[in-house]
C-alpha cells in the first residue's frame, strides 16, 4: 500500500497539499500516483506568476508508460517551482513528499482547502483504486 503521511491533504486525482501556514502551499503528486505512472522521465512544470484556477491544469509528468497532467486542487499565484526536477524528474519516484515536491502556490481563498480530502478519506479513494 501507498504511504499516506497523515500531515497532508489530498485529491482525488492523486495530488498532495502541505498547508504552509501563511496562505502558501506546496503540491506535489502522492506515492500512490507515482507507483501508478512508474520511472518518471520528464515534468512540465508551470511557470512562476501563473495563476492557476482549482481544477485547471498545473503541468504534466510523463513516464516511460503515460503522461499524466498535474491538476491543481487550489486557486492561487505560482511562487515558487521545483527546478530540481527539470534535471531529476526520479525524485518524485525516490520522495514524493519531500524532495519530490512540484510547485508553490499562493492561495486566492483559503477556504479551498476545507474542501481537500485528509488522508483517511484519501486512504478510501486509492484502496477503491486496488479493487
């Protein structure tokens, strides 16, 4: 099974959310999603300044078996992107939680992320995924 640290928030569409605690956060793609896509070769990244709706396409990773597009679970300004992956795109594989972190965000409205799921409810979507 996934590991799902329980300090986060997730989507259904398997991305994570780290609340900063000053109206930031950092997103990344769980460890459930990168299992799922395997060896990870290359990440579009969005660009810093970019505002990007809840829901909109944040980027996308491919691997050597799909692409997937990166979603983003919050409204807000782009502050901030994981350079590292551009050269080390395995990173998400080796950490998806840490150093495997995608981009940064400023939030529009707070208030989206009561609407995330925590990782109980994250953990019922990816056993449902197994099944």
């Amino acid at each position: 099974m996934s590991y799902i640290p329980s300090d986060l928030l997730f989507t259904s569409s398997h991305e994570w959310i780290r609340d900063e605690g000053d109206d930031t956060v950092t997103i990344g793609i769980t460890d459930h999603a990168q299992e799922l896509l395997g060896d990870l070769v290359f990440i579009e990244l969005p660009e810093v300044g970019d505002t990007i709706e809840s829901g909109g396409e944040a980027g996308v990773v491919e691997s050597v078996k799909a692409a997937s597009d990166v979603f983003s679970p919050v409204s807000g300004e782009v502050i901030e992107v994981n350079e590292d992956l551009v050269d080390s795109p395995e990173l998400v594989n080796e950490q998806a939680y840490d150093n495997g972190w995608i981009y940064k965000i400023k939030l529009a409205d707070p208030a989206e992320l009561d609407g995330l799921l925590n990782a109980e409810a994250y953990t019922e979507v990816v056993e449902a995924d197994e099944h």
